[in-house]
C-alpha cells in the first residue's frame, strides 16, 4: 500500500496549498506538466498554452494558474496528483519534489505555521475563506471478523469495574489499535504526536531554543536519548547544552510540542529510566557550618553535583546515591503483554484481556486463547491449581504482577466484555484482535481461522482472500494450518537445495506462501515490509535493486515465479541489502540477520533439505 493512503485528504490539501508557489518555480516543468497530462490533472488547453511559452516567469506564472485551478476545482484529486508526482522518475529530476516527498513521509510537514484563514476581501474576514477541514469525525467502526461484526475481545480502562461499592458500572467501547507508520493525527489529535505511529521511536523534542531527537527505547535503557547534530546527550546533559541546566530538572525543562516530558511520561506515552546522580559526601567541617568537598570525581554518566550545605553527619569518603527524581515505575507497567509459562506450556499474557483467573481469555499459546486457570489446568491436570503462584514471569510468580497493581483483578461487579461477555464476545475471544501479519486491526474485516488463533486481513494473507469467505459458513483453513497439516506427509524423502531451487514454483506454491507469512509475521516491526526508498534518505545511491516484503507478497499473488530459487532469490536480497545499507548500523544489522537465520532454517524444514 501507497504510504501517502494513510494520509488524511485534508492533510494533503493543505500542504498542496502551502507548496504551490515552490512547485511553480521549478526549471524546466515540462516533464511535471506531462505526468499532470497522463493522470488527466490538467486541462489540455492549459497544458498546450503553458508549454509553448518561452519565457521562464510566464511559464511560472502559468503553472501557479494551474495548480491553482486544481485546488480550486479539483480538490478531491489531489491524493491522486501527489502520488503520481512523486513517482521516481519526477522525484529524480525535480530536487523540490524530492524535498516535499520527504517532507510529507518523514511527518515533518506537520511542524509548519499553522496558516491563517484566507481572506477574499475586507469587508469580511470569513466570506470566502479556505477551510481545510478534517472532515466528519468517523464513527468508530468494529473490526470485523469471519461472517460477523468484531466487537473486540479487549476491555480499556473505562471498561472495568473497579473494586469497590462506588464503582462504575458502564461499559465503555474498546480504543482502536492504530495502525503501523506514516499515519496521519484524528481529529483532536493534531497536537499529541507522541500517539502517531509515525513517532513510534522517535519525537522532536526542545529545551529552550535548542531542538533535538529523542529516541523513545534509549530513554526507557537509562541511556544517552536525545540526539543534537549527530551527538547524544542524556536528558539532562541536554539540558546543559541548552542553557537551562540551572532548572536542574529535565521532565519539566524539556518539551514535545509545548507538552513537558513529565507529563508525557506520567500519562504512559513515554517509558524512562531512572536517570541517577552520584555525589561524595565529604567530612563535616568542625569550624564552618557547611560541607567542604574534594575535587569532585563523580561516577554519574549524566552530570555531576555541586557541593551542598550539610546538616546530617556524614563520615569521609562515603558514597550515597541521590536520584534525580523520584524513582519510577517499574518498566513492566508500561508492558502491554508478558511472557508467561507453566511447567512445559508457554504463552503470551495480554494485559489488556485480562480480568481474574476466571474472566476474559488473557493467555495466547500457539494453538488457542486461555484464561490463566485454564492454562494451568492444561499445563498441570490440577483444577485447583493456583493460578497467582504456579504460573510464571520473568522466573516469579504471577501475583508480583498483581502486588505491584501492574495486572489489576477486575471486580465482581465489573461488567466488561472480559467479565460479563456477550454470545459474540466469547466467540470472538477465540481469535487475535489484530492480523497476525501487519500486527494491526485496521479499518479493513478480519477474517479467522477456525482451527487456530490467528486472524488475517483479506489482503494480508496469502493466498488473499476473497469477499465470499466472509460470508461463507463452513470452515477455513489459514496457510500456516493447511501447510502444517500436510507438512509431513508432502516430502517423506530428504531433499537437496540445488534440486528444490531448481523446481517450478507451481507445485510449491505452498510452501513458498507459508514461508513469505512466516516471515513477515517475526518483522514484528514491519521493518522490511515495505518500499525502503519512500523513508530512507539516499538508499536509492547505495542500494540498485531494493527489495521489500510487499513486493514479494504482490509477485507470488500475481504468479509472477517461475521457479522456487527466484522466489527465494528475491527474499535473500532483502537481507543482502539490509546487510550492505546497515554497516554502521548495528541494530538493522542484527534485525536483518535474526531474520536471515529464521528463514534459511524454516526453508529447510519446509523442503526437508539436508545437505
């Protein structure tokens, strides 16, 4: 899918009203007024005009008159002009399409001025103004699974019931997940970019008049987040650089759009933590009514503190930890899942299903959703097994997560979908809220398989799946079922490489699906999911032939293999080009690696190769 589809249609409106005069002045528009030809963007008689001027400030003038008609007129196209611009064969020859593309894909268009309404006359600031608006606010729609509306199997924090005999007793609606990369705000949300996906690992931040980077998981480690012209600094050596280091006090002094990390940071949309200062506490002095202390030799990785009066005995050379801040939460509050087990039987707890030991079907295995009694239940035959103690995070008992308010027991009179389920709602607990491929729930239906956990979008899944399926009754089987149920009957014999890769892809096609799915189900992060060209700067100078996993999803669907090795050929140079463009770094380097390992030896299981 095109990155430009998640943005909103007024978004593209008002960046093409605040652009036209920058597009206008481009040399030599000819080529830009052809591609508005081919799409139908422009009137023939405009387009003969204007190319048959010779003088360059007529010609300018011309195209404004054009770009300006199309907003006027045909306002409802321009998603269709900005996607046909940006193809690469404008982007090339015009470097201002170039800096808008990335403008528009890095999100950074979203710290322009905001505009004044226009203003046709004098006589009224309002006749004729230009409005962009965002539109109706949509009503929140149900994902949508096989044969049924999704009405969700999770419960948000105004759906549960509180302990307690005041506590409330309306049901409210489960929050749409939003979908991974290059979204655009909801209405309301114009402000608050640290909820875009696009601002997933990273936010612009500022400390007086100095702006930087922070990077979200290095701010969660404790470590140097906030990157300034190509240097690292922790929150408060940051701080420093700015000129504010006298605040002594980063979660107030350093801001994301006029919002203080502190807050940000209290509200759950950023993880810290606990940044630490060290300082020696010298010997009391005997004649002065202040500390004297020795040159100051820190162990702070941040910064250290000046010397402060002392009215507590304090003996030489003793080192106390003093923290910045009060000390944070735990990390675990801010998991949305845990990874849990049982004796032998291990599984994923979603925190977001999770009601009581009884209530809402909270633990994913890989073949079905359980409560966490009926997980123990399975895993040690003991019906009066206790859930709190016998199943295990992080190598302790549950009820740590219950003592620290990290998991909270819903009350008895709570009245959610995990604790009072509809018909709908416990058959709907049976499968993921999201598409196991993407990892998100979207606008699109979710279409279930009856024989295991796992959802899919129609066009996620391979094959894709049609509309019939939604409304078909009997049973469907996902890729990875069917794939597993013939796994051991298809290839009783051991295989060679040279001889699989050799192969017509017609009579493997299965294995080929089930092999690009497993893959793309562990990018968790959908990192090499689509065109890397489209939001990395200058790859198309390093790299000659991309390669994403889209694109090879589209060429199996379109039947464009001959034979397994091309296939295989096309998802190999997805990791040679992560490898080559990843040197210096060694996180996608890794990424691309770990993902390498699990597709060279899922292909040899799939092929039962043993070379």
């Amino acid at each position: 899918m095109d990155p430009l589809d998640f943005l909103e249609p007024a978004d593209l409106l008002s960046f093409f009203h605040s652009r036209k005069t920058e597009m206008s002045c481009m040399e030599n528009p000819q080529i830009f007024l052809n591609q508005l030809r081919d799409h139908n963007l422009i009137p023939e008689d405009k387009y003969k005009k204007t190319i048959r001027m010779k003088s360059k400030d007529n010609m300018r003038k011309a195209v404004y008159e054009i770009l300006d008609w199309l907003e006027r007129e045909k306002s409802k196209h321009i998603p269709l002009f900005w996607k046909c611009v940006f193809k690469d064969v404008i982007i090339s020859q015009y470097p201002t399409m170039k800096l808008l593309h990335n403008s528009l894909m890095d999100g950074s268009f979203h710290f322009d001025p905001k505009l004044p309404e226009r203003v046709e006359s004098e006589d009224s600031d309002e006749k004729g103004s230009l409005k962009v608006s965002d539109g109706e606010e949509k009503e929140t729609k149900s994902t949508r699974k096989k044969r049924k509306l999704r009405s969700g199997s999770t419960c948000s924090d105004s759906d549960v019931e509180q302990p307690g005999p005041s506590a409330k007793q309306t049901p409210g609606q489960k929050k749409k997940a939003k979908k991974i990369q290059f979204s655009s705000p909801k209405k309301g949300e114009i402000d608050e970019i640290w909820t875009w996906p696009l601002y997933k690992t990273q936010l612009p931040v500022t400390c007086g008049n100095v702006e930087g980077t922070l990077i979200r998981d290095k701010l969660a480690k404790g470590e140097k987040c906030i990157l300034v012209d190509k240097q690292r600094f922790t929150p408060s050596e940051f701080e420093k650089f700015a000129g504010k280091e006298s605040s002594r006090n980063w979660k107030m002094s350093i801001r994301c759009k006029g919002t203080t990390l502190g807050k940000l940071i209290k509200e759950g949309h950023l993880k810290a933590a606990v940044y630490k200062r060290r300082m020696k506490l010298a010997k009391k002095s005997l004649l002065a009514s202040y500390s004297v202390t020795d040159e100051d030799d820190s162990e702070d990785e941040e910064s250290s503190l000046e010397a402060q009066p002392l009215t507590e005995e304090a003996t030489g050379g003793e080192e106390r930890e003093e923290q910045s801040e009060p000390a944070e939460m735990s990390p675990d509050h801010y998991r949305s899942t845990f990874k849990v087990t049982c004796g032998a039987l291990t599984g994923t707890l979603y925190k977001s299903r999770f009601g009581s030991g009884k209530c809402g079907k909270s633990i994913r295995t890989e073949m079905s959703w359980l409560s966490p009694e009926e997980f123990v239940n399975i895993s040690l035959n003991q019906r009066d097994a206790s859930w709190r103690k016998d199943i295990l995070y992080d190598g302790k008992p549950l009820s740590v997560l219950l003592e620290t308010s990290v998991l909270v027991i819903h009350s008895l009179l709570c009245k959610c979908k995990c604790c009072k389920p509809k018909p709908e709602d416990l058959e709907n607990q049976k499968n993921d809220d999201e598409c196991y491929i993407c990892k998100s729930e979207g606008e699109e239906d979710l279409v279930v398989c009856d024989n295991c956990p796992r959802s899919f979008h129609q066009n996620c899944h391979l094959p894709h799946l049609d509309d019939a399926i939604l409304g078909d009754d009997s049973l469907w089987m996902c890729t990875f079922c069917v794939f597993k149920a013939n796994e051991k009957y298809r290839y009783p014999d051991e295989q060679r490489t040279e001889a699989v890769m050799s192969c017509q892809i017609s009579p493997y096609m299965l294995e080929c699906q089930y092999l690009l799915l497993y893959l793309c189900s562990a990018d968790e992060e959908q990192i090499f999911a689509t065109n890397p060209r489209q939001y990395l700067e200058q790859y198309s100078s390093i790299i000659r032939t991309p390669m994403w996993l889209d694109k090879i999803s589209d060429k199996l669907q379109q039947k464009e293999y001959k034979t397994v090795g091309k296939f295989v050929s096309d998802v190999q140079l997805i990791f040679t080009n992560s490898a080559m463009y990843n040197r210096d770094n060694q996180e996608f380097l890794d990424l691309g690696k770990h993902l390498k390992q699990l597709f060279d030896r899922e292909f040899q299981k799939a092929f039962n190769i043993q070379d």
